[in-house]
C-alpha cells in the first residue's frame, strides 16, 4: 500500500502550539522586512532556478532569487524582495496566502502551483471527450478552498454530431445546477462565449485547469491579445529562451485582472484529503448523508439509505453518485 503522504490533514502534521509559533516568527519576520523597506511582489512563474516576479502590473519583470527556508514558491504568491547594490533580487519571505492550490505526491507531499486564486475555471470539451470524474475533483478543490468554480465547455464550433450534443448538454445540466459553479460554453473562432467569460473573469484572480489538448492555450490567447509579448518578456527575464507551459504562470488581463495558466494535466489526486472534505465537495449529495437507517452506512447495498433513495428519486444523478463513492473509495485507499 502506498505511503500517505504528509498533509495539513496527516497524522504528521504540526501541532497546534507549533503551528502558532511558525505563524507568530513568520509574522515576525515580515514585519521586519517591511519596516527595512523590503519590495512587495507578485510572483509570475517558478521556472527551475530562477523564480519571475513583478511588483506592479506596468513594472519590468525581475529575475529572482529566494532564501531557502522561507518554503515553496508558486505562482500567484505575493512575497517580499531586497536587492542590494544592484545584485539579483532575493525573495525574502512569502506573505500570507488567501488561498491556494496544492498538487500531490504520493511521497514527497503537496507542493503548491497557483495561490491567491478567486476563482477556478476548468477548460473541458468533447474532443478529447471530459471526464467528469476529473472534473469532480477540481470541484472538490475549489470548495475546499473557497472559490467558485467555472466550467468552460470549448470547441463549440465542431461540436456537431447529436449524440455528443445530447450527452453534453445532460452533464450541463447535472453541472449548472452545483452551488458555486457556472457553466459557460463558446469557442476561440468567434466571439460566441467569450464574452460571458470575460465578465466571470473581470476583477478577479483565476486559475485555467484542463486536460491537455482541450484547447486551453488557444482559449487564453484569444482572451488576452498581448500574450505572445507577456511571455516573451517572461523567456527573456528568466534567460532560458522560448517560454512554454511547464510551469503554472501568471499572465494579466488588464490591471485588475489575472489569469494563471497550468500545464496541461491527465490526472488531479485528491485521495489525500478528509472524508469530510470530500462530502462537502459534493453539496448537491451533502444534504442526505447522515439521513440514512444505519449511522455507518457505505451508500452502497444498505436497506433504507437516503442517498441511494435520492438516486432512485432523481435528486441526485447517478454519475455524481458513482463518482462519489469513487473518490470516498480512494481516500479511504491512502488511509
């Protein structure tokens, strides 16, 4: 069986008397560094050795070093920099985060890649088909960290044949009716959706997730008319030549709008997360756990269960069903 790794939600994790004394010298430090005129940043991309900041939406990109006690760095972090005689930048502390998405690994534990998020939008399309267990697990994330969550469907444009209409317009439906989560479809070949999602997007920090050939580069391209010249200013900061999405980086829409870009993924873990986490990622299957005949009852084939009476009644879809004892089944895998 394979090691839990070691999380917020591991037995491994620091007491609470430890987690106000690192809280405490952290808060410490930056208020240290603030009085001593340290400069406030946005990071832009991790990329290997070399970490990309910006310290205002018009300023040049700076190339920067970190001190390697103050943890993982993502994009999206806001941090504090000192430079000295015109040496590289040093990244001297990261400043609390609003919030923050964590990817995971089996053995070596969760490791940031987008923080300060408002909003989760997950790029989905028929061609290569979504798969909606993928999707319930960014759902699961985005509650567990409090942003919404916008579902993108793309490549509207080739989306022709009848079965494939149906098939997603019954997911839509399943999908749209999910607190928190809006459901807007269009393509990049004409304006048709992008505006609605421009204005989902306005005045927030969002975070672009989806399988690989879905269209998500294209999708951002066609929001952001400056792209090509935000990243080659980020090649030529990080001094590595032509910039591709290896790494979660973050592009600007206007001045009050970002958009961070992640590469494409096959697969999004969250087996390492609480049950409780887990049900309260699924709300529209929330309201009838614990309403079942037997206290610890598995969903499955107990007599007089609420929620495989709420399948049986459709209110709840049965893919939702299935794709949440599947996830349950994964935690419970890890434990």
């Amino acid at each position: 069986m394979a090691k839990k790794p070691t999380t917020r939600q591991s037995k491994h994790t620091l007491s609470i008397k430890q987690q106000t004394t690192v809280s405490e010298n952290r808060t410490k430090r930056i208020a240290e560094l603030q009085q001593a005129g340290a400069i406030k940043a946005t990071v832009i991309s991790h990329m290997g050795f070399t970490v990309i900041v910006q310290t205002a939406s018009d300023a040049p990109l700076l190339p920067c070093d970190w001190r390697q006690h103050i943890g993982a760095i993502c994009a999206g972090d806001e941090v504090l920099i000192t430079q000295i005689d015109g040496q590289t930048p040093v990244i001297e502390a990261i400043l609390p985060r609003r919030t923050v998405i964590e990817k995971q690994n089996t053995y070596r534990g969760a490791k940031p890649f987008a923080a300060n998020l408002d909003q989760l939008v997950v790029v989905i399309t028929h061609t290569p088909m979504f798969q909606t267990s993928l999707l319930d697990r960014y759902l699961i994330t985005a509650n567990h960290i409090g942003v919404d969550c916008l579902i993108f469907f793309n490549k509207t444009d080739i989306l022709t044949d009848s079965d494939h209409i149906e098939h997603v317009e019954r997911i839509r439906q399943i999908y749209a009716a999910i607190p928190r989560v809006t459901w807007v479809k269009g393509h990049t070949q004409s304006s048709d959706g992008l505006a609605a999602l421009h204005t989902h997007l306005a005045g927030k920090t969002s975070v672009f997730a989806g399988q690989s050939g879905v269209g998500k580069s294209s999708l951002i391209n066609a929001l952001i008319p400056d792209l090509a010249i935000q990243t080659m200013s980020i090649s030529d900061a990080s001094g590595l030549g032509r910039h591709s999405t290896t790494n979660t980086t973050l592009y600007r829409l206007n001045a009050n709008t970002t958009i961070l870009d992640t590469p494409g993924v096959r697969s999004f873990d969250t087996y390492h997360l609480d049950e409780s986490i887990i049900t309260k990622g699924f709300p529209d299957i929330a309201p009838f756990l614990g309403q079942c005949q037997f206290r610890d009852c598995s969903h499955q084939h107990e007599t007089d269960c609420a929620l495989k009476n709420a399948v049986q009644a459709h209110k709840v879809s049965e893919l939702r069903y299935n794709s949440f004892l599947q996830i349950l089944a994964e935690v419970k895998a890890h434990d």
